[in-house]
C-alpha cells in the first residue's frame, strides 16, 4: 500500500526541496516559487507564499516538509 509517509515521497521531498533551493540560488521566496511551479504547474497566491513563507521560518532546511506538504495537497494528488 503506498501512503504519503513512505519513503518514496521522502526522498522526493527531499529531491524537490534541493532543486528549488537550487533554482533560486537559496532565496527563499524563490525557492517556494519554483517548489509550487514544479508541483502543481503554477505560482503560489500571494496568500500561499506568505504562508509558506511563515512555515519554512528562514530555515531552508524546512523545505523538504514544505515539498512534503505540496505533495499532499488534493490539486497534486487529484485530476480535476
């Protein structure tokens, strides 16, 4: 049975965090942009951004849950 705590979704959590941090060159606002464009096709609304923003607290290594946390959203998990 595959669930969103396995470890699949943790190594792509990780994955994904990596590659935003890249992307932005460690900006953090950047990274949370380039986390939500490569998860679910779009930019976060400025709502989401400050939200995200707010959960990472200046701490890049909290990107991997915030990755974790796309993941688990319904627009990632579900075709409309």
């Amino acid at each position: 049975l595959f669930t969103m705590n396995n470890e699949l979704v943790e190594k792509e959590s990780e994955k994904l965090a990596a590659l935003a941090l890249k992307e932005s060159s460690g900006d953090l606002q950047g990274a949370v942009d380039a986390a939500y464009r490569r998860t679910l096709g779009r930019k976060p609304s400025p709502s989401e951004r400050d939200y995200a923003l707010t959960y990472i607290e200046k701490d890049p290594a909290r990107m991997k849950e915030l990755a974790w946390l796309l993941f688990n959203l319904d627009e990632f998990l579900y075709v409309r």
